[in-house]
C-alpha cells in the first residue's frame, strides 16, 4: 500500500500534521459560514429598510461590527491557530531517542544517498525502516540546498551543504511512502523522487543483512565481459560496487542495483528497456544528470546492462 499524501498519515509525527490542518480546515469554513451567513442578512436586511420614496436607508453605526468582526473574532482566530500550532510543536520530537534508528540522508542534484552508519549500508533514492522504532534521519547536501520530504511520515526539512539537521519520524505500520525534493535545486527538482520502505522488525533485519553483502557474481560470458567494462568505461569512477569497486564518489552506489524500483531517482522504472537507455545516454531521461553519454557500441552496451541486471 502507498500513501501519498499529508492526509493520509502513517505515523505519529504526520498524525499531529493532519490534525492540525483539520483544524484550522473547520476554523476557516466556520469563519466563512458566519461571514456569508452575515452578509446575506444584511442584504436582505437592507433591501426591507430602504425608503421607498428616495431608495436610500440610514446608516446604522458601525462600531458594534467593527468591534465584533474586525477586532474580536479575528483574534479568536488567531490565538486559536496559534494555541493549536503551539501543541503540534509541543508534540512534535526535535532530538532522537537513544533507541532510534540513524539514517544518513544526502541530497544530490539529483538524487538521494542513503546512508546507515551502525548498520554498514549505502544505497540510494530508497530507504527501509522498521515499523513502530523511532527514525533519525540526519539531512545534509552534498550541492545545494534541498528538502527532505515524506508527507504521510511527517514534515518536511532542509538539507544543507554546510551542515547537518535532524529529522525524527517514524512509521506505525508496513506499506511504502513517497517522498520527494520540496525545496527547488535545479532543472531535475521536480524529479527528485523518494520511496520509504516501512516494514516490520524482521523483515528489516533480512533486508539490512541482503545490503551488507557484496555484489552478486556475474553469470554468464555476456555478464562477464558487463563486469570487465564497467572499469573499463570509467563507470568505477563514479560508482562504487562493493567487491568490484570501492573508489566512486559522485553517482549512486550500485552494488545491489537491480533491486530498486526506479532508476534515476524515480526518472524511470528499472526495466532491461530503460536501463539501456540510461546507459546509452541519461540526458534523454533526465536532462542535466552529471552522468555523460557512454560511447560503448550495442555489443558492449548489451553486455554491461547483463551485468548490471545481476545486481540483486
């Protein structure tokens, strides 16, 4: 099940949100009615008061409504929302508990990297936790300014490139989130896609233990020559598959690619048809990456999307 949105939230943090956005909802409708409502009546009320002779009525003195209307229930309003926003934040954590998971998030133009320090794993642009344990998700940037967003976990938060902020949420049950990008960072910002992977305690434990292993072997001649070129096309350069290669620093890390839903940070499906077409030349599916266009002929390309299919 993916949720989707800020009303439809799926943990303690999101529940606070919505609470707050139904409130000030109803608040804003009620205010609205009262409003109609009054104005209608005075309408009416001015149409039965006119002198028929000249069509004019005389002027009721006003101050009663400007006293009431302008000033008093303005500021119901307003101390309402602010004695409503004054709990969300009260509600809201700020530090981690000493129980919580620690996930390192990394914004690049873009993508996400996805980092867990206690656990040993990177991967990108998905991130799984356990269901009903506290989560610090601990935001930098590795660029410019961006801002980590999950709407059915919680609010949002910048990630800097001069520092590092921490955002605690936590997911009540199993299911998958999508988040994204919310502060503009360039042409691709819109294309900045995020997936959180709630599930229980157990299955998170497997996934962290699949994770921590190196990348796959190669199966097959066609894999095989895959494996070889991926040094020889300066993909290492950028990428790091653990066991192959451990220098790349600039794209995402691939050891276990071909268990992500999405390439591209959510650009396209990662299908054998559209990973090709990254690999041939990403600015077709997402214009301004830093990756280039690969010169490889279809023989070569065939053989590295082979290897890189293997990546479980």
């Amino acid at each position: 099940m993916l949720a989707a949105g800020a009303l439809e939230p799926r943990g303690p943090v999101a529940e606070t949100i919505a609470d707050l956005w139904w409130f000030m909802f109803a608040l804003g409708l009620a205010v609205f009615v009262v409003f109609a409502a009054l104005l209608g009546a005075s309408l009416i009320r001015r149409r039965h008061e006119e002198d028929p002779s000249t069509g004019e009525r005389a002027p009721d003195a006003p101050s009663r409504w400007l006293i009431w209307g302008g000033v008093v229930l303005p500021l119901v309003v307003v101390t309402a929302v602010f004695g409503a926003t004054v709990v969300a934040m009260r509600d809201t954590p700020t530090t981690a508990p000493s129980e919580a998971l620690v996930v390192e998030v990394v914004g690049h133009q873009w993508w996400w990297e996805v980092r867990y320090p206690e656990e040993g794993v990177t991967t990108a642009n998905v991130v799984h936790v356990p269901v009903g344990r506290p989560v610090a998700f601990r935001l930098s940037s590795a660029d410019v300014i961006h801002s980590f967003w999950v709407p059915s976990l919680g609010g949002k938060m910048d990630a800097l490139p001069d520092g590092t902020n921490t955002l605690v949420l936590q997911a009540d049950e199993a299911g998958e989130h999508r988040g994204a990008c919310a502060e503009f960072c360039g042409l691709q910002h819109a294309r900045m896609d995020l997936l959180v992977v709630a599930e229980p305690a157990e299955g998170f434990a497997a996934w962290v233990a699949g994770q921590r292993e190196l990348a796959a072997e190669a199966t097959g001649a066609l894999a095989e020559r895959g494996r070889e070129l991926f040094g020889d096309a300066r993909c290492a350069s950028c990428h790091v598959i653990r066991g192959l290669t451990e220098v790349g620093v600039e794209g995402p890390d691939l050891t276990h690619l071909a268990s992500r839903p999405t390439i591209g940070a959510g650009a396209a499906g990662n299908t054998a048809m559209e990973l090709a077409e990254w690999i041939a030349d990403p600015h077709t599916v997402k214009e301004g990456v830093k990756m280039p266009a690969t010169d490889l002929d279809e023989e070569d390309r065939a053989a590295l999307l082979a290897y890189l299919e293997g990546l479980e």
